[in-house]
C-alpha cells in the first residue's frame, strides 16, 4: 500500500475506527490520580471521532503522512514515561494539536 496515493477519507476511518476502539478500551481503566492534564475536557465532546476527523480534513485539507504522524505522535505519548492515557475526554485535543504540530 503506497501511503501517498492512498486515499485519505479511508485512512481517517481505519484511524478512527482504531482511535475508537482504543478509547473505549481505555475509558473502562480506573483514572489514575494526577493523570488529568489541560487536555482533558469537562464532559465528553458530542462529535464522533470520525466524524472530528472528517471536519479537520474538510477545512484544513492535509495529506495521509499528518494522519500517520498523528498517530506516531499518539503512540509516543502514550509510551512515555509520565502517566498518559487517551481517553473520549481527551481524544478531540489531542487530535486537533496533534495535526497542527504535524502540518
């Protein structure tokens, strides 16, 4: 599969799809006191994120590579050192600074 001819509305869906997933495993987890960071959200934001994914790419049209490293990005934070986790409270920041960083 050759990622720069790849069409981008099927690498959000796969991305989000597996965002889904990986949230909805994580929203189960007990929060870890001292885990709440700026990212987080008072309530849980009503958008899919499929659908976020969908309305960052209709006005800030970008190419597959700043999906990838958005999720390179989401990988290393969550493998690092400090407690971290990626949850619906936090998803849709993280998401939005992700690519922002990434273009």
């Amino acid at each position: 599969m050759d990622l720069l001819t790849f069409p981008v509305k099927e690498t959000i869906t796969m991305m989000a799809s597996l965002l889904e997933h990986i949230t909805r495993a994580n929203d189960q987890l007990p929060l870890p006191v001292g885990v709440v960071s700026r990212f987080h959200a008072r309530s849980v934001p009503p958008i899919s994120i499929q659908n976020y994914l969908a309305r960052i790419l209709k006005y800030a049209p970008c190419a597959n590579l700043v999906f990838i490293s958005v999720l390179v990005y989401l990988d290393r934070m969550a493998r690092a050192k400090m407690p971290f986790v990626v949850c619906s409270a936090n998803i849709h920041r993280l998401l939005i600074a992700a690519v922002m960083v990434a273009t």
